[in-house]
C-alpha cells in the first residue's frame, strides 16, 4: 500500500466481537462523533441526525429488532443514523415559511447519502483507533417499533446502524471476505450487463472452495437472503417508512 489511509481501507474489515476489557473511553466516542460531522454533506445541510444508544435495555431491544443479532447488545457503542429532514422542516416553519413542502422521494435519497457517508467517517476513525465496527442493515426492519422505541419524527428515517468496540484477539486474525474482481464492479463510460459466463467467471473467482463457487454461491445466497424473512420484513417495513415519510403520516 502507498500510504497509511490506503493501508487502513485495505485492513479494515467487520468486527463482531468486542473485548470487554478494551472499552471505548468518552474521549474516543467523541472523536468518533467529530469525524461523522466532518463527512461531506449535501450543500452542508447536515441532513442527518446520529442516535448514540448508552441505554443497554434499548440495545437489547435493538438486538431483538434487527433480526436477532445478539452482539448488537454487546457493543460497547451503538449508533443509529437517522437521514434527516425533520429539523430542516421544523427550522422552515420556525423561520416562518407558510406551508413548506413536504419531503419527498428524492429528499429522503439525498439525507440517506448524507446518513451513510456520515456513518462511513465513523467506520475509518474507529480504524485509525484500534476500534473495530460492524454495519446493521437490519435496522431498516420492523420500522413501526423502532420509531417508537427511538422516538422518531415523521421526516427521519434510520438508515444505518453501528455496533463499535475493541476487536478480540480472534477478529483481529479473521480473514476479511474477498470481494468480486475489480473488473465485474468497474465498468468504463457506462453499464456493461453481465452475461452468464462472465457471471460464473465473477463468483468462481473469489471461491475459496468447490462449493463456494458458481452456482452454489449464488444459489445459497439466494435462499439464505434474497427469499429470505428478514429481507421480506425489510422491504414491508422500508415501504412503510416511506409513506410515513411522504404523507407525513405521523406529522404533529
Ligand atoms: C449496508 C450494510 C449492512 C450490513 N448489515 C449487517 C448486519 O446486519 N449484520 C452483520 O453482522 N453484518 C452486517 N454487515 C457487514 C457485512 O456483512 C460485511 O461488511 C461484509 O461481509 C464484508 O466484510 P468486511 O466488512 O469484513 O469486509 C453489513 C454491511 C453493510 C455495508
């Protein structure tokens, strides 16, 4: 690697477990924090807001909720990140604006880019800190309850969830996952479709055994995610946050 950033991106990979004799100081959640508000935003509008959860029984119940994930409960840190419009609108109308807009499609898109990339900073300074994270997609699912168990307004939606802590001695020798060659996901002046021999060719060439190889691969992954319940309940679940979202269907 050609320079510490590049060396950071390349080692850093998902880290499940945390040694509960490593914890995450007040100082370093802090710079964490710092670091997601240092991300690029759209037009600086700050279009999101950052749930740090200290509460262990709502960890717990975040645990439940995003698909039964029980190391969520054990991170030493969990942050939910909100795509955010609700204190834009809330300042519109503080500043007087008569009927402001309501947010819509495109503006949820633009507050969950801002969201992500946010989460994002947090990923690579909790790296640069000897601190390891992990992802929670499912926190899109069972919206209904999130939303009461966070307290969440109508134009905020979660987009993201990190669990944060100190990886153990055994994430820190855990293989990171091989992606797909450079060439599958890297297509010059437009999209160029794939065919089923490129295909085969893209996941045979990250198999680590026969039976992690094309079609097997693809085919567990198609029982194990795309049909599965939890991806079923996350789509219902999104589509939910979306109405709520546009029609402002829990709008005080
Ligand atoms: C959007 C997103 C959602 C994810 N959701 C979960 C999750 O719910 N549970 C989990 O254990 N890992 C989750 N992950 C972590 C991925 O499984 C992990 O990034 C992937 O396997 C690649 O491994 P690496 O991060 O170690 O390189 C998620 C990652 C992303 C980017």
């Amino acid at each position: 690697m050609t320079n510490e950033i590049l060396r950071q991106l390349h080692e850093r990979k998902s880290v499940r477990v945390y040694d509960p004799d490593r914890p995450v100081t007040v100082e370093e959640k802090r710079q964490l924090l710092e670091a997601a508000l240092a991300a690029p935003t759209a037009g600086c509008m700050c279009l999101y807001t950052i749930l740090d959860i200290t509460d262990q029984e709502i960890k717990d119940r975040l645990a439940v909720l995003c698909d039964h994930q029980p190391f969520i409960a054990t991170a030493p840190v969990v942050l939910v990140f909100l795509a955010d419009w609700q204190r834009w609108y809330d300042s519109f109308v503080a500043a007087g604006v008569d009927a402001p807009r309501t947010p819509a499609e495109g503006d949820l898109f633009l507050a969950a880019s801002d969201a992500v990339i946010a989460a994002q900073n947090v990923v690579m300074a909790a790296q640069s800190m000897n601190l390891g994270s992990c992802y929670i997609g499912d926190v899109l699912e069972n919206g209904e309850q999130i939303a009461e168990l966070l307290n969440i307004p109508s134009y905020a939606m979660p987009v993201a969830m990190l669990c944060i802590g100190a990886p153990t001695q055994q994430q820190k020798l855990r293989k990171k996952p091989v992606r797909f060659p450079l060439e599958a996901l890297v297509h010059e002046n437009g999209y160029h479709r794939a065919g089923p021999e490129a295909l085969a060719t893209m996941h045979s060439a990250r198999a680590d055994s026969e039976k992690n190889g094309f079609p097997e691969a693809v085919l567990a992954m198609e029982r194990r995610k795309w049909s599965s319940t939890f991806m079923a309940e996350m789509n219902r679940s999104v589509a939910a946050w979306m109405n709520r979202w546009v029609k402002g269907e829990v709008q005080g």
